[in-house]
C-alpha cells in the first residue's frame, strides 16, 4: 500500500536506496571513495547526454548532494550539439519527471563533423570534451562528471589492445592537459551496466538511444561497430563464465610489473630487462 501512494518520483528516488542499493548506490559511492573523485568546495558539472548512464548520474549526484556530509556544488549541464527537436524534448521531459535543474547550453558539433573528414566519431567525442571543459570552466566549475561505467571501461581497454596494439585504461579521473585546473572525473565507474537498464526497466523509464544524426542516417548503421564487437565477444564468453568482466576489470586495478615485459611512465619507455 505504501508504494501506491508515493509519486512516481518518490517511486524512483526510493528505487535507488532500497530495490538498487547494493548494485547502484553503494558502487557508486564506493567508486566516489575508492579513487578520490570529489574534494570539499568542488563545483561539478554533471554531464548530461540523454543516455539512462548519465541521467542516473545526476539523480546519484542529487542524492549525494542531499546527503553528504562534503560541501560541494553539483551543476547539472546539457550540451546540445545539434539533436533533432524530437531527442532535445526527450532530454527536457526526462529531467523535468526526475526534477533534474538542467543547464542547457548550444553547440554546431554535429554540423562541424558532418562537413569534416576522417572519422566523424573520433572527431565528435574530441569536440564535445572541449566543448564540456570550456563551458564548465565558465560556470565556475573544477571538475566534469561522465558517466562511463565499469563495462565501458572494459569494452575500451580490450579494443584498445585487439585492435590498436595498445594496453590504455580508462581512467576514473583525469588532469585536463588544456583546461588549467580542470579535473574529468567518471562515478559511475564501479557499477554494470546490466544495473543500470534493470533499474531504467524497473521504473518504466525511456532515454534518449542515440541523437547523432550521421549514425540515424548512416546505410551502414546496423553493421556491428568495433564496440559492439567487442561486446558480443564479452556476451559469449559471459555463457561460460559469467563475471568475465567483472574479472577482466578487477585485473585493471592491480597491474603486476614484475610480469610485464614493458611499460611507459611520464613519457619514458621501460623494459622487463632493466632490471633482469
């Protein structure tokens, strides 16, 4: 009878601390404590997409920001590169039911992108971290928040070494090397993905899936890209063992030097044999 009689809000907020709390709240903010992701006075920008990732970013950040005892100041900030009227109002609804006080500030990327050559995708995710940093520099902020979580970090570490002979993980946070002072810093780096869309199913919510309108217009949109090869590789390998990526990121955390043959440090190459 209680459930009944909460708003659909409430429904929501209350999923989050009780339905979702081990998978969602508490690898949140054990993912906030682990890697030192927010310091008292901060000022962050929330960096919201449209995706379910991000839009359950911010509601964590506004739960935090209720509750926490460390004085910050969370911005929660849209930036629009050219989506079509239809994923904008997607945008707008969905924080107006999760009372989300966004921020909405205009860019050309999209238009910028459709005209360049090269590879589009590259050249947009460019963009748009330059284009976040600059703006949050203007609202006063010292940090940006994305929401990749734990299998995005996965995914991007083994297309790295399979298909660009490079072993490069993504970080939970980062020094900006262009914005002086700026820090990215990424909360939701602890918790699946598979979490995420049972908490979205859950509350009968709708993201936004994709607003790029050189994928929606692309003849090649349902060729399997090298991500979702990568994750279809992870899907079957999950049949046999079901946390492999869980162990796959696990064995990011504790990287064994002794047993690696080379690595790079501060610009400097070193090899196993310097100290053989």
């Amino acid at each position: 009878m209680e459930n009944r009689e909460l708003t659909q809000l409430q429904k929501i907020e209350r999923s989050i601390h009780k339905r979702f709390r081990r998978e969602l709240w508490r690898l949140f903010i054990a993912g906030i404590q682990k890697y030192e992701l927010i310091q008292p006075n901060d000022k962050i920008a929330v960096c919201i997409s449209g995706g379910k990732d991000s839009m359950l970013m911010a509601k964590l950040f506004q739960q935090l920001h209720r509750h926490s005892d460390i004085a910050f100041e969370p911005v929660y900030m849209v930036m629009n590169p050219g989506y079509n009227h239809e994923n904008l109002q997607k945008i707008i609804s969905n924080a107006a039911l999760l009372q989300i006080p966004i921020t909405i500030f205009e860019s050309d990327i999209f238009k910028i992108v459709s005209e360049a050559d090269g590879s589009p995708c590259y050249l947009c995710a460019r963009m748009r971290r330059g284009y976040l940093y600059a703006h949050a520099q203007r609202l006063g902020c010292n940090k940006i928040a994305l929401g990749h979580h734990m299998n995005d970090v996965v995914e991007t570490t083994l297309m790295g070494m399979l298909y660009a002979a490079q072993y490069q993980v993504m970080m939970p946070k980062l020094k900006s090397r262009n914005f002086a002072g700026m820090e990215l810093i990424r909360p939701m780096y602890c918790i699946d993905e598979a979490s995420i869309l049972a908490w979205k199913n859950y509350n009968g919510l709708s993201f936004m899936q994709c607003g790029c309108p050189l994928t929606e217009a692309s003849d090649n949109r349902n060729k399997a890209s090298t991500r979702q090869t990568v994750k279809d590789m992870l899907a079957q390998l999950k049949q046999q063992h079901k946390d492999v990526e869980k162990s796959v990121f696990q064995s990011l955390q504790m990287v064994n030097l002794e047993t690696t043959i080379g690595y790079k440090l501060n610009g400097r190459e070193y090899s196993f044999l310097d100290s053989y």
